[in-house]
C-alpha cells in the first residue's frame, strides 16, 4: 500500500503538517464495513486479492454478515485487516497528502499487521496470509477452553494485580489447575481487559466493588487472547512468519509489546508471534507516540478501520492529540472534497 519514496530525513515537517494512522483491532467489526469504500480506486482489488488468499468471499461476508460469522475470529481478524487497508486507500483519495506525511503507525493486535503492511514491511497477500493463520490457530485455542475477555474500568486505587490473582485462587479451589486470570490489554489510565478462564472472570464480575471496579464487559470475543491461554497459536503462527518477507518499514511502526519502535525485520518476525501471547501495551504505545514537549503541535491522527475505539481511548490517553484526530468511515461513502 505504502509506495510512495519516504521523504528523506533532510525536509523536516512541521508536526501539525504529519500524520499517524491508528489500525482498529478485534472487536471492531461491523456487518456493511467496506460499503463506504467499495467507490475508491484499488479497493475492489483488495477484496479479490483476498477471495484468491482466504478461499471465500471476504467482501460478501463484510458486507451481508450474519454478524455471527463476522464476530468469529477466524473470519473477523482478515475481515478486519483487509477494511482497514481499504479504508487507507480511500483516504489516500481523499486526502494524498495525509499518506505522504504519515510518520508514524500502531495497529491493535491484529491492527498491527495493516499498520505494517501499510508501512510498506509486508506485502498484502503474505500479510492476510499470515492473519488467516494466526485468526485460525487463535479460533482454535479458545475452542479449547472456556475463557474470554472482560474489559474493566477501574479507578486510581483499583488493584487489578491482586484482584487477577484472587480470581485465579477461585478457580483452584473450583478445581481448575494452572487458571488464567491476567491484564491482556492497557487501554487508557484505570481502564484494563482481563483476559482468563470464564469462572476468573465471573468472580471478578460479581466482587467488582470490593476491586474498586466502576464498571466490568464481558468482550464479543471467543478466548482469553494475548496470555498463555493463546500458547497453541504460537507455533502455527512462527511457521507462517518464517516463510513471509519481511523488510524494514519505511515509517515509524510501534509494537503491541512494549510500545517501542520495531527497528528491524528480525525484531517484528519474533515480537509479532509474541504479541499473541502478550498483553497489549496500548496505552504505553499512545505515550510513546505522542509524548513531546509542552507548546509543540500534534501530528493529525487517522483511525483506519471500523470504528471509533482507538479515537476514545486516545481521548482518555492525551486529549491535546485526541483534538487533531479524525476517523476515515467504513460504512458510509463520503463525497469528494
């Protein structure tokens, strides 16, 4: 997607003339994303190069659902993935000069294989290749126990730590050996997922106030992704990233894991295996992205995908950044400027 020649290091920009584009993750998902996208040239291509890749219709199942299907792993993350890089093509339509000065990208768990193949790391079929085996293996995974996601948010004095451990205490005395109960996403100051087997996330769910918890979600998703839960997924997914190319990419990409930038192709092959197993730095990430100093401009922001999640957690994170962001739509075509 990322053709274009980066601009050489010598024509520094003006951070309010850069851009950072934002890649939604698992969650997102919409029935009808891509139908405010189908109009852009390269899109429709997009979808048939997928259709060759996944072996079905990804544009008919976007577009029609039944959300069912779409909300399944193994069909969201692709779907996902390929909306998201869609929607960089309609905003390079758009807005061309928004792609050219992009400087930096992030994409949540999944939404870090757009950003990547976006900044020009992978090739768009090798990089779908990879999230359909990984979206499989991680199906697979959760198939395997009865687990899933809650989204809590807490307050300054809530001990998420300690209310994981207590809940992973339950479960051995229900007779669960080795439970899972783990913060797998940081979203935005006091705002966690924990990721684990079900009966830790009941637990937590009915104690919530003596945790200082104000209010817990259980996620539309089938397992407790990024902890160790998702272990099976590790080998599939190192297989089908040894056999893909991976270059350097020519903007800044920061990683789930840390929130640092990846600096080398080694560094993403490794870190993006571990990142199924990880919890997801999201918060760090944002920090990272746009920590600067005071009085400096921020960058706009572009979220590319479905939804508006990462624009609500950026606002939580860094309101001075959140003012420059926008979102490129999905699901409702926009008139040219």
């Amino acid at each position: 997607v990322a053709e274009e020649e980066p601009v050489p290091a010598t024509t520094r920009r003006m951070p309010d003339q850069c851009s950072v584009l934002l890649f939604p993750g698992q969650g997102s998902q919409v029935v009808g994303m891509g139908r405010g996208l189908l109009a852009y040239p390269r899109v429709r291509e997009l979808y048939a190069a997928a259709h060759r890749v996944l072996g079905y219709d990804l544009l008919e199942l976007s577009l029609h659902g039944p959300q069912e299907a779409l909300d399944r792993t193994a069909y969201c993350q692709p779907a996902i993935f390929v909306a998201s890089l869609a929607a960089v093509e309609k905003l390079h339509h758009l807005q061309p000069a928004v792609i050219e000065n992009c400087v930096a990208a992030a994409g949540f768990s999944v939404g870090e294989f757009a950003a990547l193949v976006f900044a020009g790391a992978m090739d768009f079929s090798e990089g779908l290749y990879a999230v359909k085996i990984r979206a499989e293996a991680m199906q697979e995974a959760s198939e395997a126990v009865p687990s899933g996601m809650l989204s809590v948010l807490g307050k300054p004095q809530s001990k998420f730590n300690s209310a994981c451990l207590e809940a992973r205490e339950h479960c051995k005395s229900l007779g669960i050996e080795n439970p899972v109960c783990e913060v797998s996403n940081y979203l935005f100051p006091d705002c966690r997922v924990i990721s684990g087997h079900l009966e830790a996330l009941q637990f937590l769910q009915k104690n919530s106030s003596k945790f200082h918890f104000r209010r817990t979600k259980m996620l539309p998703v089938s397992g407790g992704f990024h902890t160790r839960l998702m272990e099976p997924a590790l080998e599939p997914l190192e297989q089908v990233l040894k056999t893909i190319t991976i270059k350097e990419p020519l903007i800044s990409v920061h990683s789930n894991i840390n929130g640092n930038r990846y600096m080398h192709p080694k560094h993403i092959q490794k870190l993006l295996a571990q990142q199924v197993v990880s919890p997801v730095k999201w918060e760090q990430t944002m920090h990272a992205i746009y920590e600067r100093k005071k009085g400096t401009a921020f960058p706009q922001t572009f979220e590319v995908g479905p939804g508006q999640q990462l624009g609500t957690i950026l606002k939580s994170c860094n309101l001075q950044a959140w003012k420059s962001y926008s979102h490129v739509d999905v699901l409702q075509a926009t008139k040219d400027p």
